[in-house]
C-alpha cells in the first residue's frame, strides 16, 4: 500500500484505499508534446485537433508566423515575432508543433520513399504528394530553428536546407546581421536550454492545403464556435516524445503519427515537414535572398 500522509484517512477523501496500481504516473524522461496554431490559416485545424487527436482544447496555444515575413525574407522580424510560449518549451527540450494551412501546393517527394507513410492508414495516397506546406513553415521554422540553435550554443548541421537548396551561407549571413538587442532576447532562455540539458530545437510544422486562404471573417467565427465548444472534448492520454535530437525526433513523430488511426498524432491529411527531403527537388531563390 502507499504510506500514509495527514489527512489520507479522512472521510471522503479519494485516496483512501488507492494502491500504487491505481496512480497514474509519466515516464519522467518522455517529452512534453505541444501543438501550436499559426494564425491564421492554422484554425482551421484547433478543431480537428481536439476531435480527432484528442489534444485538450486548453493546452493548444496560438501564434503568429507570418508567410509575407517569409516571402519577402524578413529575417529579423521573423525571429522578433516569435511567441514566448513557444521558446519556453523550446529551451525547456520540449517538442513544438506549429499546425498551418496553405493555398498553394508544394509537391512532395515521392511518397513510397517514406516507407513510414507508404500504405499509411491515416494518410491519403492521392493527397500525399501535393499537400501543401506555407512559407511560414518550409522557410520561416527552418530559419528560426537554425538562430535559436545557433543563438543557444547548440551542435548545428553542416548544411541548412530550404526548397532543395543548402542556405547555410545565407542563413550565417542573415544571422550576423541581426541586431543585438534580438540576439539579447532569445539569449535570455539560454540558462534554461542548460539547466533542461536541451541538445536539438524540437521544432516541426505539420500543415494541409486549403480553400479558405484570405477568408479572415470565416476563420474569426470558426475559432469562436471552436472555444465555445471545447467543453465537448473527449478525453486524452498523456503522449510523450523519447528522444532529444531533431531527427531522432522527427522519425518518432512520423511513427508515432501512423500507430493509432483512431487517434492520430497529427490531423490524417497533414505532414510533418522536413527540408532535407527536398534537397534536389526545389526550385532555386524561391523566398531566398541570394
């Protein structure tokens, strides 16, 4: 039995009885998992989310990466509007998710090369090679997981991918350019990045097209009826990520992503992004500066 603490046996109390069996304990080496919706586009998603994924309606947070930042690579502000929210549980080693919708279709490699995705029951063969990924995540993630990397001393890759093409010179470039009161503002979490023990940016985007672009009035009603139905929610387990590398990570994902078609990871029709799948398939200055 569990020992005893003040108060264990009083009347009522929901203890009483209880044996280690019966608490409900995390593995304490797993990591927290958090979906972040990128405004606006994203809301289309927070109700699948919910009543698919069975993610709690209140640990949803929301921000705002915006992909005309993107397409006219403005680096600096992408980096400045950047939600605290999620550069705490960046620095904390936790892995964020940012869910978007995009309008135009970005052809993906050919999906029987994922054999993670090949026959996937969650995933639709017809759609898996033209879902769309926003700029706000095959260029603006990218960036912000190459300055935060950088920012916070962590190990970074030799090469930086974006649309087929290696921007490491770019991206060193851009990042020596940036003022140092921003570099002052992401150098705040580094004590955190330390103390967590926080080796990778676990950082990903998970996005599906849309026909919605530009409808500013219908994404507004849907996030309200969403709130006002979030009581409506079913019940959700605890997921938590093993690994501590952004590929180790990614590949746990995509796993994880196909294992329960009853309740998937990530929306059925979306993708985890990875930019090193498109080395040699992209199109050259794409939203790059040269």
């Amino acid at each position: 039995d569990l020992p005893e603490f003040p108060g264990d046996s009083a009347p009522g109390n929901k203890s009483e009885g209880m044996s280690k069996s019966d608490v409900v304990t995390h593995d304490t080496n797993l990591r927290r998992l958090w979906h972040f919706i990128n405004l606006t586009n994203g809301i289309e998603l927070l109700r699948i989310l919910v009543q698919e994924c069975a993610v709690p309606y209140e640990t949803i947070g929301f921000c705002r990466i915006q992909s005309s930042h993107c397409e006219t690579c403005q680096f600096e502000i992408v980096l400045r509007e950047i939600d605290h929210n999620v550069l705490v549980r960046l620095a904390m080693g936790d892995v964020v998710i940012i869910h978007d919708c995009g309008s135009r279709d970005l052809h993906w490699p050919d999906p029987g090369s994922d054999e993670l995705y090949e026959n996937s029951p969650t995933v639709d063969q017809d759609k898996a090679s033209t879902i769309s990924v926003p700029r706000a995540i095959w260029w603006g993630l990218e960036w912000i997981r190459y300055a935060l990397g950088r920012n916070w001393g962590l190990d970074q890759p030799r090469d930086w991918w974006s649309r087929g093409y290696n921007v490491r010179d770019l991206y060193d470039l851009e990042y020596r350019k940036l003022p140092k009161s921003l570099r002052k503002k992401l150098k705040y979490y580094r004590e955190i990045v330390r103390s967590a023990g926080t080796k990778d940016v676990l950082l990903y985007g998970s996005s599906q097209s849309t026909d919605m672009d530009g409808q500013r009035s219908w994404y507004a009603s849907r996030l309200v009826e969403d709130a006002r139905e979030s009581g409506l929610q079913k019940p959700s387990d605890f997921r938590g990520i093993k690994g501590d590398r952004y590929e180790e990570v990614l590949s746990e994902l995509r796993s994880t992503a196909l294992l329960s078609p009853d309740q998937p990871l990530i929306p059925r029709d979306s993708r985890l992004f990875r930019a090193a799948d498109f080395v040699g398939v992209g199109r050259s200055g794409d939203g790059i500066k040269s």
